[in-house]
C-alpha cells in the first residue's frame, strides 16, 4: 500500500500548485504596485500590473484544468470499484466556482471565490487520499491518467488562448493609456513654458518599447515580457525624473527672478535714502559706495540668471547679502550719530528693517 504522505504530496491540487508557480505577471494573485513621489510620478509605468480580466481569465483556465484532473481521479477510483459519490459532489461544486469565477466583478469576489475553491479542491485532496487506500491505488498510475486528461483536453487549449488574447490586449492598452498619459503631462509642462525636450526625447524612447512588449505578449514569452516591462519602467522612471527636475528648475528660476527684482528695489530705495540724507546735511560717502557696489552685483546676478547659469546668480547673490548687512549697518551707525528729523529717521529706520529682510530672502536661496 503506498505511503499516506506519499500520496499526499503526489494528489495536490492542480489550483493551489500552479498559483504559486505563475510568473508574476501572469499570477491569480495581485501583485504589489510600484510606486514613486514627486512631479510626473504619475506617469511611472509599473513593472507588472495585474488587471482583473486578466486575473479572471487565468483563474477560470486554473479551475477548468482542476476539474479535468477530478474527473480523471474520480474515474481511476471508479474503476476499481472505489466510492466517488463525495469526490462527485465536490467536482460539481468545482463547476459551479468555475462559473462564479467567471461571472466574478471585482478582485475582491474573485479573491472570495479563490478561497473557496482551495477549500473545495483541499477537500477533494482529503477524499482522494482515504479512496486511494481503500482501493489500495498506485499514485504513479494515477498521476500518468490526470496528466493524460489534461493533454487530452478540448477545453483548456481555448481558455488558454482566451488568456493570452485577453492579456495581451489588457496589457498593451494599459501601455497606450500610460503613453498619453505622459502625454498629457508633457503638454502641460510647455503649455507652461517649461522646456520640454529632455523628457519628449525620453518619451519617444518609451514609445518604441510598445514593439519588444508586443512581440513578447504575441510568443507567450513570459520571460520576455517581464524584461519589457522592466525596461519600460526604468525608462519611465527616468522620464519622471526629468519632468520633476523641469518643474523644479523652472521654480527655483522663478525665485531667483523674483529675489533680483526685490533686491534691484531696495537699492533704489536705499538710493533715494541717500539723497534724503544729504539734504540733511550726512556725509553718506559709505551709503553711497555701498549702493553702487549693490547694483553691480544685481546686475551680474541678473545677466547670470538670464544664461540660465542658476548657480552663478545664487554665488552673486551671497556676496550681494553681505552689502546690504553692510549698508544695514551704516544706516544703523547714522541712526545712532546723527540728530535727524523723525520723519527721515523713521525713513531710514524703514531702509535698514527691508535690507535685513531681503539679507534673510537672500540666505534661504
């Protein structure tokens, strides 16, 4: 008689061993979705993305294979004269979770139904094993006919075919929905007067990988896919990557154009400062110098940040923060000697409070 474990491991269900061994593109169980943050993370394709027709599909082919090597076991037993009213009734309710399968909406009622069929094909296992020893069976002859049954099929070559069209479909118009998708958010970016060439040269190269995933979906190569999809998400990561460094280039040049504009008016103002004080009889030979050395450095720093040399303008503006906390304190050293009249000492007071607040705009640059 054979051993009870050995029949065990020989009599597993067909369900149970082949979701564990389907690529992972290809599995009934849903795979973990890679994600990403930041500017066009959206647009990152994943390496594999279950889709629940797909999923389906897969399922109702596993089911039917499950049911094929009941009957087959179901017959074996049979014919040596083995009870199968319980292997019976657990085959019709196989049936009846391939028909629910079928009809399931949702992953949810497919994960629901998936849990039962282990539940039914478990038990199936249960029964099959006691049957088994009461006819004293031979698992390898066993084995040879369910193998047989499942060669022999009609059946299971069109719910195989009906996967592979439904996942090839599935999968490339998830792709062209990507696509446009990026799409959609580089014409966005231009509308928005951003330059937009790094990342359409990116997304012209994702485009052409359409062909490797297409031909690799059309051969059943699962390998193949996987690659495909693999290159395609390295590549879309790249294409994201270049649309948030264009955001965020274009908003650091914004603050950089903003920051001159404010710098370039507290000089004038400190200019006209100096004049105020010269009318009241202060010598502003150091207000003065500091003024025009100011406006050098606006200056450089705005021809610096019209190249879009970004860099440059931020070094010209350090040295531009340490005039104005050097005029600061002029105006400060004035305030302190000079009998002035309220009206121009609250003036320059006003001056000196806006030189320290743009200093502190220019430091956090």
């Amino acid at each position: 008689m054979p051993d009870k474990k050995t029949i065990l491991l020989f009599v597993s269900c067909w369900l149970l061993l082949a979701v564990l061994t389907l690529p992972s593109g290809a599995s009934a169980v849903p795979v973990q979705q890679v994600t990403a943050e930041g500017p066009g993370s959206s647009d990152v394709f994943p390496i594999m993305e279950n889709q629940p027709a797909v999923r389906q599909a897969h399922l109702v082919y596993l089911a039917v294979k499950e049911e094929v090597g009941m009957q087959a076991t179901i017959r074996y037993i049979a014919a040596r004269n083995g009870s199968t009213g319980t292997l019976s009734a657990l085959m019709v309710k196989t049936d009846t979770s391939v028909h629910t399968l079928g009809s399931a909406g949702s992953d949810a009622m497919l994960d629901a139904e998936l849990e039962n069929l282990r539940l039914i094909t478990r038990m199936f296992r249960e029964e099959t094993d006691r049957q088994m020893k009461a006819v004293s069976g031979n698992p390898v002859a066993l084995r040879a006919d369910i193998t047989a049954a499942v060669a022999a099929s009609p059946e299971l070559p069109l719910l195989m075919d009906r996967y592979w069209k439904i996942r090839e479909n599935t999968e490339l118009s998830e792709y062209d929905l990507r696509v446009n998708r990026a799409r959609g958010t580089l014409s966005t970016v231009s509308e928005n007067g951003h330059e937009i060439a790094p990342a359409q040269k990116k997304l012209e190269e994702i485009v052409t990988m359409r062909t490797e995933l297409a031909a690799a979906l059309r051969s059943r190569n699962d390998a193949g896919i996987e690659l495909a999809h693999k290159k395609i998400h390295a590549a879309s990561v790249e294409y994201a990557r270049i649309i948030s460094s264009t955001i965020s280039t274009a908003a650091g040049d914004t603050r950089i154009t903003r920051t001159i504009d404010q710098c370039s008016g507290v000089m004038t103002r400190s200019g006209m400062m100096n004049v105020n004080l010269v009318n009241n009889g202060v010598d502003t030979t150091r207000a003065d110098e500091l003024v025009m050395q100011g406006k050098i450095q606006i200056l450089e720093a705005q021809n610096r940040s019209r190249v879009n040399d970004n860099t440059g303008a931020k070094a010209t503006l350090q040295e531009f923060r340490s005039t104005l906390q050097a005029l600061r304190d002029t105006y400060r050293k004035i305030l302190a000697q000079e009998d002035l009249p309220q009206a121009t000492a609250q003036g320059v007071l006003s001056v000196a409070q806006s030189l320290d607040i743009t200093a502190a705009g220019i430091a956090e640059l």
